[in-house]
C-alpha cells in the first residue's frame, strides 16, 4: 500500500458500503447490548441477551428489533467510511520507503483513524442509544411488582397517572425529532453529549484493532503480492474487532450511561466521566463494566468480520473506473 498511491473516494466508498451491510446483520444484537448495558440493579428486566430479543419481539414485533437502525444506516457509511479510509491513509504516510510499518506506528494510524471517526460517531450513537433504550423504559413501567392490598388503592391511582407516561414511552419516537429537541433546548453540544467518553472508547479501540487485524490478515497471504482469501479476512475482523470490543467495553458502558438522555424510576443521573465511573463502582460494583461485553463481541465481531471482507472486495474502486462517479479520481 506504500509503494502506489491510494484512491481516498475509492476507500471512503468501500468503508460506506462496509459498514451499511455489516449494521444490517448484527443490529438486532446492539439493541440487545444497549438494553443490557442500561439496566440497574434490581431493576432488571432482561436477563439476557436472548430473552431481551424475545421480549422484544413480543412487544413490538420483529421490527422492534430494528428500533433505532435508520439513524444507525444513515449516518454508519460516513462513519465507518472515514474510520477505515483513515486508517489506511495514516499507515500509507506512516510508512517509509516500502517498508513494513512497525506495531508502533500501526497504534498510531489506528489513533488517528479512532479520533476521525467520532465527528460521525458520537451523534450517532446519541440519537441510536434514545430508540434503541425507549423499550426497555416502556418495559420497566409495566413490570408487575407485588404489594400489601393496604397499598393497592394507592397504587391504582399512580396507575392511573402514570397510563399517559407509558403510552408516550411505547409512541415510537423518530431521531428527527429527538435531533431537533437537543439541538433547540441544548445546541450542538446536545448530539456531543459524551463526546469525551465516546473517544475514551473509540481510540483505544481502534489501537487495539487495527494492528492486530493487519498482523493476524497478513498470515493469510500464500505470498507478498496475494490477495487474503475472503474468509481469512472475515476471520481477521472477527477476532481482531472481539478482542478489542472486549478491552474497551467498561468504556462502552459509561458513553451508553452518559449518552441515555430518558431514565427510569430512581436510575442514577450522572455529571460527566469521572462522577459516572465512580457511581458505578460504588452502586453497582466492578462487575457492572462488563455488562453488555458478550453482545458487544458478538456485534462487533461479525460487524468488522463483514466490513472488511466489503471493504477488501474493491467495489469503490470499480465504481470509479466503470461508472460517472470516475470523476472523483484523483
């Protein structure tokens, strides 16, 4: 990649396309993560990963499971364009002379690549975690709870106010309109809300990552100038995009606090990074970090296992050399 000059639309291309199909098959599972990684102790309403699917599929049908998911497409092809364009656009200058980088200066691009990429991240995730967590308050309201009959009578009227709340909870809510309220009420900085723990994550992630997905891609190469076979690089991301989804998950929990705008009754509000790190350990112990960390692997893992075999398989360069779009070529 050193020695010829890189097609930046070509690879922004690839990167959009990679990341539309590869959102499409794991979102039911993110879903699953947010959801998991949202609830309290004592206020569990799934158990797991499978039964919050179930649950879900009852309650809102199997497009329930897609809560969120347009927002996610919509703004994932810029996002997972620039992360992966700009990861080989920093290794291409990162290298010297045609020759290999060093696993110091492939840390490095993937930094770079990291920080790109939560411009597009950050509201992303903002508006997805508000559609994807309004299930799982609808379903904490109507949780049965047993009670003395003494309390019956009172609680029949807070029932009763509370029918409204519930009703709204379960009115599917479009991320339009939840853009325009934070951006009225709060500016920009409303789609940044967790802006410093979505780098938290996303930087350390993309270290992690991309080095090892370049070293564990490179040994499926019969020689120098071989391509990877198609299921070697799908091999690649899925452990590479595994293991680093797993290293920064305690990340991922507090960006999926700070960024859940609607809690539920008596959940913990939080004042940025350090007050919600501290919350957390002392309210719900060090267990609560890894909470969601098996669906996080199991998104991400088929996520980037799927992205880079779409991203490898060359579409933006051939769409630039056969259609209209060639104009785009440097």
């Amino acid at each position: 990649m050193s020695q010829k000059q890189i097609s930046l639309p070509a690879k922004l291309i690839n990167g959009g396309i990679a990341g539309i199909v590869g959102v499409t098959c794991v979102f039911p599972i993110d879903l699953a993560k947010t959801r998991l990684q949202n609830q309290r102790q004592g206020q569990q309403v799934y158990k797991s990963m499978v039964d919050c699917l179930v649950k879900t599929v009852r309650s809102d049908g199997y497009f329930g499971m897609y809560r969120g998911a347009a927002v996610n497409l919509a703004l994932v092809t810029p996002e997972k364009a620039i992360k992966l364009a700009a990861n080989d656009f920093f290794r291409h200058h990162l290298s010297k002379d045609g020759a290999g980088l060093t696993v110091f200066r492939e840390m490095l691009a993937g930094c770079g690549a990291g920080m790109c990429q939560v411009v597009i991240t950050t509201p992303m995730e903002m508006l997805k975690i508000q559609l994807q967590d309004a299930g799982r308050l609808a379903a904490q309201q109507t949780k049965p709870v047993m009670m003395s009959p003494t309390k019956l009578v009172a609680t029949n009227a807070v029932l009763t106010r509370s029918y409204n709340s519930v009703a709204s909870a379960r009115r599917p809510v479009s991320a339009t309109q939840i853009a325009k309220e934070l951006l009225q009420t709060q500016g920009i900085r409303g789609l940044y809300r967790g802006l410093g723990a979505t780098l938290m994550r996303d930087v350390p992630f993309s270290i992690v990552y991309f080095p090892l997905f370049a070293n564990l891609n490179r040994l499926g190469r019969a020689g120098p100038e071989d391509a990877v076979p198609f299921y070697w690089a799908f091999f690649s991301g899925c452990t590479a995009g595994s293991t680093a989804a797993v290293a920064v998950n305690p990340c991922d929990v507090v960006k999926t606090r700070l960024q859940s705008l609607n809690k539920g009754s008596s959940e913990e509000t939080y004042n940025g990074v350090v007050d919600c790190v501290s919350k957390i350990m002392r309210k719900e112990g060090p267990s609560a970090f890894l909470k969601g960390a098996g669906c996080r692997a199991l998104v991400i893992a088929p996520l980037f296992g799927i992205a880079q075999v779409m991203y490898s398989a060359g579409v933006g360069e051939y769409l630039l050399d056969n259609t209209p779009l060639n104009l785009l070529s440097p």
